[in-house]
C-alpha cells in the first residue's frame, strides 16, 4: 500500500528466492483490495503464497513447508540466556584485550556482565518480572517490594563489579541476592517438584525455572564472596 510495504510479504519473497524459486509477486494496494482478496480466498492474513497452483499459506506455513518452523508462542527456549552469556563472554574478552591483566579475570568480568545484561531483560518490565518473581521467591513473597528492587540491585551490583568500585556494597548484595534467590528456586523445582517459569531473563520469558535459574544464583553468589574476599585482601 501507499507509505507501507507489508514486511512479511518481503520476508515471503526472499524466503522464496533463497529456496530457487522465481516470485511473481501480486501487490495489494488498497484496504478494500486487501479485504476482497482474503474473502475471495478464505484467508484472514496477507501475504498468502502459491507455489503452481498449490496454496501454501502465510509467512508462517511457508516456513514449514520449507522445514523450518516459528516456535509455537510460549514454547521453553533457552536462546535468550544462551544469546547473554555468549555476548557477556565476548564482552569480557573485549574487556579483558583492552584492559590487559591475568587472564583469569575473564571469568569475574564474564560473571559481573552476565549480570549487567540479566539484570536489564529485567528492567524492560519490571512489573510482568515481578509478578513471574513473586511465583517461587521467598523473599518476594514475604516482602512485595523487593521484587521491584531485586532488577536495580543485581544490575547495580554488576556495574560496580566491572568498574572496581564499592566492593564493600556489590559484594554483599550479590551475595545476599544469590543465596536467597538459590535456596527458592531449590525448593520450588527439586523439594517441592513445581513446574515454573523463570524470570531470570525478564518477565516475559519462556525459560523454565531450574537449572539455568540455580546457576544464576550460583554465580552471583561466587561473585560476592570473590568480591569480598579481593577487597579484604
């Protein structure tokens, strides 16, 4: 249409012409077009693709006829915790090559950026993250409030740690965060057998809560007693 180009008709297109396919491609260019055109065939979205004569659908079922499906929404993924440890490894190695020093303090700064960038998945909505929170915290359960904080402290903390500073502060709430939040998710999957949601990558994740959760709570605990003990050192 005049001023929109539809983007999953430009999607279909290219998805076509990647698998060997020439594209005749039939623009709609007017709303009542649009409506007469998916009335006329029974459809209730645009783009709709043929291959010869066989209808095969929108953006999506062109995907699967081509073998590779959308995951159904809501279905567990673990893309988005594998897609921040991967950059905050990057991001530690980045930091490490411009800062120099032992090559052991990869690991530290990996941590205390995992949890800079956890930390902001949660701060896009801290209302739906603490809802997800409330279902299997402790703390949360007993005190509301730190359900809002828990994203500012964790992302605080982080920060702090990958600057260097206040380690007398980031220490200890990294340390007090990580065993609270270790022993609720210990109790909600592997003594009372719940099957939750995580909210450790926000609260609009499709991460089940277990083992990745347990390994987030795990690291920050390390990271405080390590920032703790380097400071008293």
């Amino acid at each position: 249409m005049p001023g929109h180009r539809c983007p999953f008709g430009q999607k279909s297109k290219w998805l076509l012409e990647r698998n060997g396919y020439q594209v005749e491609d039939h623009t709609l260019r007017s709303r009542e077009e649009t409506e007469r055109f998916m009335q006329e065939h029974g459809v209730e979205t645009t783009p709709q693709t043929w291959i010869g004569d066989r209808r095969i659908g929108g953006y999506d079922d062109l995907r699967a006829h081509f073998g590779n499906p959308l995951p159904k929404k809501g279905a567990t993924s673990y893309k988005p915790v594998i897609a921040i440890f991967a950059v905050s490894a990057l991001i530690a190695l980045a930091i490490g090559w411009l800062m120099g020093g032992p090559v052991w303090m990869i690991l530290p700064r990996f941590a205390a950026t995992a949890m800079v960038l956890l930390g902001l998945q949660k701060l896009q909505d801290v209302e739906s993250f603490s809802t997800m929170f409330l279902n299997y915290d402790l703390l949360a359960q007993k005190w509301v409030p730190y359900g809002y904080a828990y994203p500012f402290l964790e992302t605080g903390a982080g920060l702090l740690m990958i600057a260097g500073l206040l380690p007398w502060l980031s220490g200890p709430v990294a340390l007090f965060i990580g065993v609270v939040g270790a022993w609720s998710v210990y109790r909600a999957v592997y003594i009372e057998k719940r099957e939750l949601k995580c909210a450790c990558a926000g609260g609009n994740s499709n991460v089940p809560l277990g083992f990745v959760s347990l390994t987030e709570n795990l690291v920050m605990i390390a990271m405080g007693i390590f920032t703790i003990a380097r400071a008293l050192s």
